[in-house]
C-alpha cells in the first residue's frame, strides 16, 4: 500500500469507528515490515557468503540515478576498473581508480595497482570500451566509457572528471617531495 491509500484507509476506518478493521491494518502492517526485514538481513547473509561488498553509491555529478552495485574481490582487474568508473559516473585517472579499488578492498599499493590497471585495461582501449581525455598533457588523462563521450569528443554532461585531479608542476600528483631533489 502507499502511504496515501493507508492515510486514507486510516481515516474512513476511524471516522467509522471500526476498531477492529484498524486492529487489523496494523498487523498486516506489522506483518509486512517483518517480512522485509528477514528479506534484507537473508541479503546481508547472500552478500557476505558470496565473498561480494556492497559499495556505497558517491554522489552522481549530475541528474543519472546510479544503481546499487555490488563489488567482488574475485573480479579481474578490467571488471574492477570498469565497477569504479561507472560507481564514479564519470572520467577518471587510473590513479584515482587504483586508490578507490584499494579503499574497497581494504589493502594494496597503489603505485603497483596503477600500473597494473593501465596494462590491464589494454582490451578494453583497443574495443573502443574506454577512451581518454588530455588534459594539458599525459599526466593529466583521464578515462571513461565511450558512450560517455559525445560524437566531437567531448565529454558529454554528467560524466566530467573532477578538476581538481589535474596535475599541475605544483600539486603534480598530489605527491610530496622527498627533499632528495631540493639541493640540486
């Protein structure tokens, strides 16, 4: 029932005076609230027993309505990057994918993991699956899903990369200097 039908089912019962009918509508109610909760904990259940983690949804960047998804540690690393980019809803760097899979998982390096999600991903270049925006230069590419981007190659509303994950020569990275370099 929607809660304007049970307003009103409420309303015509009381002005009635039908307590019994109102006794009824309550455990019917109550009846259905516990059958959806033995329904999410039999979900909760499913999800830890398939090795799988519910990833929470980030905000979208636009009016797209994300769908829950469903993370498995056991995917290869194309899955794993493509989870990420459509969880992100927009382009982004291999980095920021690698530190986002790592956050999921929960242990990783993210230097090591970069590298292995660009060799990785090679397939999914070559099909036309992934494409890149540069910014500015190779430090600053970014990848998304092809039907993300519009017929003159530009990024089509909603699926931006965030600005401030341009590398700059003063953020580069978002790294900090050892120092090593500073004497020279």
């Amino acid at each position: 029932m929607q809660n304007n039908d049970i307003r009103i089912t409420l309303k015509t019962l009381f002005t009635l005076g039908n307590i019994d009918s109102l006794k009824k509508l309550r455990d019917t109610l109550k009846g259905d609230y516990e059958y959806a909760e033995s329904l999410l904990n039999l979900n909760d259940e499913v999800v830890k027993d398939l090795n799988v983690e519910v990833v929470k949804e980030q905000k979208p960047q636009s009016q797209h309505s994300l769908k829950p998804l469903v993370y498995n540690k056991d995917w290869s690393n194309q899955e794993k990057f493509i989870f990420v980019l459509k969880n992100n809803n927009r382009f982004s760097k291999f980095r920021e994918v690698a530190e986002r899979i790592i956050e999921i998982e929960g242990k990783g390096d993210v230097d090591y993991l970069t590298r292995r999600l660009t060799a990785s991903t090679r397939n999914l270049k070559l099909d036309g699956k992934i494409v890149k925006i540069a910014v500015g230069g190779h430090r600053n590419t970014f990848w998304g899903l092809s039907k993300w981007q519009n017929e003159d190659g530009s990024i089509k509303e909603g699926h931006e990369y965030l600005k401030e994950n341009i590398a700059t020569s003063r953020n580069r990275n978002k790294r900090e200097s050892s120092g090593i370099l500073d004497d020279l």
